[in-house]
C-alpha cells in the first residue's frame, strides 16, 4: 500500500500506524509506504502497491476502483495548492507544475481555460518557487511546498484553487482517493481505511505536536490547515464533485486533441 507523504494525509492513516487496540488481523493488512501522490500512481500502475492515495485524475487514467469514503477534499479554500503568477492571469503561456502532482495540474488547467480563457505549456519541475517562476509565467505549488509560503508575502499574485474550484462549481474538490486494481476495493479493506481516518481525526491535537517540528511548520498552521481547509470524510456532494472534475478534465483533454488535430 501506497501513501502520500504530505501532512495531509496523516489523519488518514493516523490509525493504521498507531491505533494498538485494532484487531491483529487488520493492522497485519497493510505494508504502508510513503511518497508523493504522482509515485503513488506510479506504484499502483506497475504493480508495485495494490491500494494507495492516488491523485483523483489516475482513477479514470488507470480505470481504478476506489472507496468512497475517505480521502483529501476541500471546499473552499485549501491552501496547499497554489498557483503563482508573475504576469496577469490572462497572459500566462507556460506553466510550471510541481512534479509530484497530477490531479492539481488539471486542476489548474481547467481553472485557467474556464475562467481565463488561456491554455498555457505546461512544464515540470521541482517544487521551488523561484526557480520555476525563472522559467515559466507562473508556478503551481502543492502539499507542504505549498504551505511553506505565504501567500500574502508574495510579491506575486497568487490563487488558491480549492478556492476557484468552490467558486466555479459550488462543490467540493476531492484531490485524492484510496484507490485500486478492482479486486481490491473490497472490505476488510475499506472499513479499516475509514476507521483509520476517524481514529486520525479524533487525535488532532497529537498529529499537531508530532507532525509541525517534524516538518518545521507552526502548529497554528498545521492545525488550521487539518481543522479548517481539508475534508477527509466524504459525502454525497464529494461524489457529485468527483463526477464534475473527471467529465471537465476529460473534456478539455478531448478538446486539446481537437485543436492540435486542426
């Protein structure tokens, strides 16, 4: 099993890694491992992991199943996905992307031709701001690269696109499922995941006093962002917002094959 190793996806597997009191069985379940979410999807493509956290856009690439009830959402601001720019938002031509991200870079992209009618090159790298704004009109940061600036400090403008994507569908935006090959989306599976991330979320206080020295971030933010910004437990607004983000991505994908076939 695969797991991405930003801060917010502890509360989910908060369980899994401390709760002693779990029948045997299910804490014999899983082999977790960490990564960023783009090499989450990689280990499931390949073979490697059975289940993982997986950036949303991967469940329609690799025709994953995934469970429905827990994962990384927003609505609202999210704060760990920001897009800077250093020209107007209209007259961006390149992008640079955070490697480790998938589901956030179509994200961007439909923000950016839904709202501002621009397409931009889209290049990978690194996540460092001052480098990728060297190369590109504008730098999406995501996860902990992201909740390492500050926004208003910037001498950038800067949109938050949980925030754009609230403000252009009135929907949640799920980031990331619990995902995998169909023969694995099954229970024990789902009920030890789901009991995970509610044993994770009733301990805040704990994942705050481990998790901010560990990633050298201020415990005001950490809790904020785990408390105000993120959603881990899903309901029937998050399938629909799941079902709104696949249909508008792969329309603009079928769109950037039409215009390139013209």
């Amino acid at each position: 099993m695969c797991a991405v190793s930003y801060l917010n996806t502890v509360p989910l597997v908060w369980g899994l890694l401390h709760n002693t009191t779990r029948d045997p069985a299910q804490r014999d379940t899983f082999d977790l491992r960490f990564a960023v979410p783009s090499a989450c999807a990689d280990q499931l493509a390949s073979g490697e992991a059975d289940i993982g956290i997986v950036p949303l856009i991967e469940t329609a690439r690799q025709k994953l199943d995934y469970f429905p009830t827990c994962g990384i959402a927003s609505h609202g601001p999210v704060r760990s996905i920001l897009l800077v720019s250093k020209v107007p938002y209209r007259e961006i031509k390149t992008l640079a992307t955070d490697s480790g991200s998938r589901t956030s870079v179509m994200l961007a992209r439909i923000i950016l031709a839904e709202k501002f009618g621009c397409e931009p090159r889209v290049v990978s790298h690194p996540p460092d701001l001052a480098a990728m704004l060297g190369l590109a009109d504008a730098a999406l940061l995501i996860g902990d690269a992201a909740l390492r600036v500050d926004p208003a400090a910037l001498p950038f403008e800067s949109l938050d696109l949980g925030e754009q994507w609230t403000d252009l569908t009135g929907l949640p935006m799920v980031f990331a499922v619990w995902a995998g090959r169909p023969e694995f989306i099954r229970e024990p599976f789902g009920d030890a995941l789901a009991a995970s991330c509610r044993y994770g979320l009733a301990r805040i206080e704990d994942i705050v006093r481990e998790e901010a020295p560990r990633r050298g971030m201020p415990e005001t933010l950490v809790r904020d962002y785990l408390t105000r910004n993120i959603q881990f437990e899903f309901s029937t607004p998050h399938q629909t917002a799941i079902d709104t983000y696949l249909d508008r991505a792969a329309a603009l994908e079928r769109t950037m094959v039409t215009g390139m076939s013209l």
